[in-house]
C-alpha cells in the first residue's frame, strides 16, 4: 500500500473513530426539517420521510446528519449544487443501505473546498459500492438480522455490525478508485479491505466478523463490485 493511501487511512480511521464515539442525539424531524429549508431542498416531504426511514435504525447517524445538512447550508454553492449532494445519501436511506461513510465524506469534502461536481461524484460511487458490497456479502452467505432477534447462525450479524463492514469494504474500494487504482487489481483490493477491516478489529468491527468476512472474500468478488461502480 502506498505512503499516501496509508496517510489517507489513517486520517479516515480517525475520523470514523470520531464519528462512532460522538454520542448520537435524538434529533426531532421537525429539527431536520427546519435544516433541509436551509439548504434548501425541493422535495422535502421526500427528505423527511427518507431520514425518518433512518432514524428508525438504531445506528443512523443523527447528529453528523444534521451536521451534514448545516454545514451545506452555509457553503458557496449554488441551490442545485447543495441539493445534488444529499441525492445519493436520501436514496441510500430509501435502499436500507449505511450512510455513514458518505456523510463522511460529504464533510471531508466540504471541509477542503472540493468542487461541489467532484464530492457529487464521489457520494454516487460510494452509494453504488454500497449496494453492491451488501449484496457481495449476501451473495456468501452474510446477512443482517434486526438488533436483540435470535442469532440461529453465525453468518446472521446484528445490523448494525453487518453495516459496519458495509461501510468499511465499500469505502476501501471507492478509496483505492478514487487514488487511482485498477478495479482490476482484485488482489490489492483485498489486501487493502483486509489492512482497513484488520486495523478496525476489536475497535469498531467485531473480531469475529471480520475473521468470517476475511475467509470469504476473494479477489475475483472485489474486481466486480468495483467494476460495478466504474461501469
């Protein structure tokens, strides 16, 4: 792996650190509904009842999503250019898919200035990834079962843990996309999927989860969900 994408890890593994320890407060969506006027969006019945899809999850990001949605408000860009940035995140919550790592990257974004097109392509791509990582771990035998329910086989991971590594897998290969990479190096996708998920293990992921994702992953499954998102 090199200097710059190890540099880039680390400040993204502290960030979600960050992110994952901030304690998530129970935010109104008559509060997010005041936010989204801010920015503004032209849909916002559609808005709300995408975030009130989420915050009915129990590892939605409330607080980083209204942070989100603030600091959008008060930015350079145009109405449409601010709107355009929330498009991939309500349709990822619609989706049922984890939309912490694109609000991470809606701040990052953000906070660097990057053109508003730029940070628009980015979430797109990850929001893609996202779906197709999911389905990747579905497609071996990993699923999500809702938090307290009965875990009858190892393979069925509380949600928020099955979101976790998601989250994680998906934004290792937008990442090594994104720094320039091939999605044809399936096997340096999966050296970097299991540098990031290592690095995780017993911080923020489930030791036992990233051992049963590990001994399941192959090369071949990461070229194509990558190229699932180049395509």
């Amino acid at each position: 792996m090199s200097t710059r994408r190890t540099e880039c890890l680390a400040t993204f593994l502290a960030l979600m650190l960050g992110l994952t320890l901030t304690a998530h407060a129970d935010i109104p969506l008559i509060d997010f509904e005041a936010a989204l006027a801010a920015v503004p969006v032209s849909d916002v019945g559609r808005a709300i009842a995408a975030i009130e899809v989420g915050t009915g999850q129990q590892d939605f990001p409330s607080f980083e999503m209204m942070q989100y949605l603030q600091r959008l408000a008060t930015t350079a860009y145009s109405e449409s250019e601010r709107e355009s940035l929330l498009v991939d995140v309500f349709a990822a919550l619609e989706e049922g898919l984890p939309i912490d790592g694109l609000i991470t990257k809606g701040l990052e974004g953000l906070a660097r200035g990057v053109p508003a097109v730029s940070i628009h392509q980015s979430l797109h791509q990850r929001r893609i990834l996202l779906a197709e990582t999911r389905d990747l771990l579905y497609a071996k035998g990993i699923f999500s079962v809702a938090p307290g329910s009965p875990q009858s086989v190892d393979t069925a991971l509380p949600t928020p843990r099955f979101n976790l590594l998601v989250t994680h897998i998906s934004d290792t290969i937008a990442d090594s996309l994104e720094g320039g990479g091939s999605p044809f190096e399936g096997q340096m996708l999966l050296q970097e999927v299991r540098f990031r998920l290592t690095s995780l293990s017993g911080a923020i992921l489930n030791p036992a989860d990233v051992e049963l994702v590990l001994k399941r992953l192959e090369p071949a499954d990461l070229t194509r969900v990558a190229l699932s998102a180049v395509s």
